[in-house]
C-alpha cells in the first residue's frame, strides 16, 4: 500500500488485495484455526493485520477490510489490559500491543468512541507512571513489557522501539502535544541509532543498556525489517502541517516545502549540528509575505531555551510546542539555542542507587576499548565521582561530529571518597557498539546534581 500511495504502483495495491483477500477468506472459512495454534494470543500471531487492513479500507472504500477488524476480530471491544513478563500465550508482547493501539487510534478518526482510546492511554501511563520506559527511550525485556528497569540482555527490542516512534507520532498527531516529540527524539538518538552498526550492514534484535550486545544473524525477521522501515520513514517525522501553519517536531539538517492553510507553501531549511552542538537556525522562505504560525518544539530536558527571530528574542512561553504566529517574509530567519550540559539521571526501580550521563537527549555508555584497565572489572561495581563529571568533548569514535563526557571513578570495593580515584573513564554516546554500562553506582544516591530522568515527569499525556 505504501508503494501505491507514494509511486501509484497499481501492481502492488493489486499485491496487497490479494493478500488481504486470502487471509478474510480463509479465516472465516475455518475459524476455529487460531494463529499460532493457540500457543501465543491471537492479536500477536497476527500482528499488524488491523491497521493494514484498515489502510486498504481508506484506499479502496471496500467495506470488508473495515470489517474484517469491526466485526471479524472485534478491534473495538479491545479494551488492552498491560500484561508483564513473558509467560503464557505472551499477552504482554509491546509492539503487537501498540500495533493493535494504533488500529484503534486508526479507527476512533474514523469512527469516533472513546473506549477506542483506552489501550492507548493505558499504554502511556504505564511508559510514563509506571517504570515502562527505559532511559535510552525503548521499552520491553525479552519483547514484553516490564517495569523492572533491568537492562541486561533482551532489552529494547528493535521492533518495540520503532512502533514506540510510530505510536507517539500517532498521538502527537491526534492532539497536537509536542511532548511526544521529547520521547521521539530520545529513541532515535539512543535506542534506534544503537540498533545499528556503525557501518550500516548489521542489526541487533534488542540494544539493552548493560552488557554486551549482539548483532542478529540474519538480514530479515521484524527486527531488520522494521528498522530499515522506520529509518526511511524518519524524514516524516521532522516536520508537520498544522491547522494555522507548520510544526517543526525534530531539529536536524534537513529542508521541506511545507503547505499552508491558505493554500500557499513555506519552505523551510535547518542549519544545525544538534544534538551535539546547541543551535539550530531555520532558513523560512515565502513567494509572498504569509501570515500563518510556525511552532517549535521546546526540548523537555532544555531548562533555559532561547529564541530570536530576524535577530530579536521571541518571550517565551510554557508551551510546547512554542507557537510563532507572524506575517512571514522570504529570507526571515528563527535562531534557537538549548544550552546543554552533562547532566546526571537518577536511576529507578532496579537502578536505584546508581546514575547515568546525560548531554540534551543523548545517553552516554561506558566502552572497555575505549577505557584501558577495565578488561577484568564487574563494570557494575564501579562508583563515579559526580563532581568530576565533565564535558561534551568532539568525539568521532562513533559518528562524525559525535561527543564524549569524562569522569573519574573509583572501584566499588575501594575506601570512597577519601581514596585516590581508580580511573578517569571515557563515556561514549550510547549507539557506541561496544557500550556496556550505562548506569554507574554513586556514593551518595540522594546528592542534590542528580537529577530525574524528565520524560518520566510527562503526566497528563493523553490521547
């Protein structure tokens, strides 16, 4: 449907129909064949039907693909209770879960109920209130959910952080709160990018926090395809029409002709090294002077934000996303500035006790080869000094125009504070292949520069 829509390749509609065709025939010719034999819940084994199904429906009209998730598999009395762990017929799958979601949310625009949101907010209060979401922004141990903030082995599978992306894109989209794009911008730049190897060819199945990571063995599965479907669906996620005019949701190079409510378009260039570097400029261009509002997207973790247009600062205020409302003018220029700075996060639940670095929305990680010494070391039993935390320095070792944070640690077992520190460690950003440690124990768990992680003080986001 996706190649029909953009390049109006008829022959992959056709393709799609008669997929969709077979599946509605023979399940309701033999519906007492469960998928996946009953072993797993329905709605995993046939993960994603529903919002296809129903994207053939908008395509075509043909009222049977909308029925076959209204009537057929009764999409809304759905009501998605979260299930944690992994046992049983795996109820608590996450992407299946935010798939399913979505459908509803696909389904409330066309057919308005409120029951349709439920999942929807169910699934947030858990990521948001409820200890669901890591620091790096995915979710998930071992594909379900959980709330334990472990994060060693099948952590953050790749498919849960790419439905994560598309299902905060969704409700960003339905009610307009730029606070979405806060948890958009920290899966892409930790979680999704980590997902990757730094030359491209390889794909991990899950990027946990702690301990080594492992590549998948094979090109294909959901795991490699929903990454290389979400990194091509990124350019969609920079930029937004909007009723009184365009949001910018993302900050990174990039240009876009954006339509206006009067019929007119703007076009739109940033200049930025973001995250790495603090500013963002944005070229604005018009045929005609234009009045309509450009919003910005004011970073969660940015206490001191600042922006000028054509040179004079704009008040701000506690919206986000920030509204600019003028007559636009070719050649006008917006200039932002986030300052940032290495800052340390509290840890929770399972990391209570412990910090991570921060710099704006990047994690920082603790590679052995960039840290000689630490061959044989438990990297959990070391104990970072918050006062010497330092930083960002240029850092190329994992992306051109990367960063890097020091700070000086001693070993767990060691007489801290009074003894000479064990290492001054180098942490690299978190998509750094080699990263082990993101969370270091602190000696006072209670000391006033650490700070809480802000996406979990997100309340009242809502559908």
């Amino acid at each position: 449907t996706t190649d029909y829509e953009i390049c109006g390749e008829k022959a992959s509609l056709e393709a799609a129909r008669k997929a969709a065709d077979y599946i509605i025939a023979r399940w309701e010719a033999e519906p007492d064949r469960i998928p996946g034999n009953g072993e797993i819940t329905t709605y995993m084994a046939v993960t994603c039907s529903e919002p296809a199904m129903l994207r053939l429906y908008k395509i075509t009209g043909d009222k049977k693909y909308l029925e076959y998730c209204t009537r057929f598999r009764k999409l809304p009395e759905w009501d998605g209770p979260i299930v944690e762990g992994r046992w049983g017929q795996i109820a608590g799958h996450a992407y299946a879960y935010m798939s399913r979601a979505m459908a509803q949310l696909d389904l409330y625009r066309m057919e308005p109920d409120k029951k349709l949101l439920i999942p929807s907010r169910n699934a947030m209060t858990f990521l948001i209130e409820k200890e669901g979401l890591s620091i790096t922004g995915t979710c998930g141990q071992h594909e379900c959910w959980h709330s334990t903030q472990e994060g060693a082995a099948n952590l953050g599978e790749t498919c849960a952080t790419a439905y994560l992306l598309r299902f905060c894109e969704d409700l960003m989209c339905m009610n307009g709160d730029g606070r979405y794009g806060d948890l958009m911008e920290r899966a892409i730049y930790n979680a999704l990018f980590a997902a990757q190897s730094p030359d491209g060819r390889k794909i991990r199945y899950y990027s946990p926090f702690e301990g080594p990571r492992e590549y998948f063995k094979e090109d294909t599965y959901c795991c490699p395809c929903n990454y290389r479907r979400i990194l091509a669906e990124l350019p969609q996620l920079i930029y937004y029409q909007r009723e009184n005019g365009v949001y910018v949701n993302l900050y990174t190079p990039s240009e876009a002709e954006c339509p206006l409510p009067d019929g007119g378009v703007v076009k739109l260039k940033q200049d930025t090294s973001y995250p790495s570097g603090d500013t963002v400029t944005i070229s604005v261009n018009v045929d005609t002077p234009r009045t309509f509002a450009i919003g910005l997207r004011i970073p969660i973790w940015c206490t001191d934000p600042e922006i000028k247009v054509n040179g004079e600062a704009v008040e701000l205020s506690n919206k986000s996303p920030m509204p600019i409302h003028k007559t636009w003018r070719a050649g006008d220029r917006i200039e932002l500035r986030f300052p940032m700075a290495p800052q340390l996060i509290q840890g929770r639940a399972a990391q209570s006790g412990r910090a991570a670095v921060m710099v704006g929305p990047t994690v920082f990680t603790l590679n052995r080869a960039v840290n000689p010494g630490l061959e044989k070391e438990d990297l959990r039993l070391i104990t970072i000094d918050p006062k010497t935390l330092t930083g960002p320095f240029p850092d190329d070792s994992v992306r051109p125009g990367g960063m890097a944070c020091k700070v000086k640690a001693w070993r767990t077992t060691e007489w801290y504070p009074f003894s000479a520190h064990t290492w001054e460690l180098t942490l690299t950003e978190f998509p750094d292949p080699s990263g082990e440690a993101t969370y270091f124990h602190v000696p006072n768990p209670n000391d006033e520069t650490l700070r809480p992680d802000k996406l979990i003080c997100l309340k009242g986001l809502e559908p």
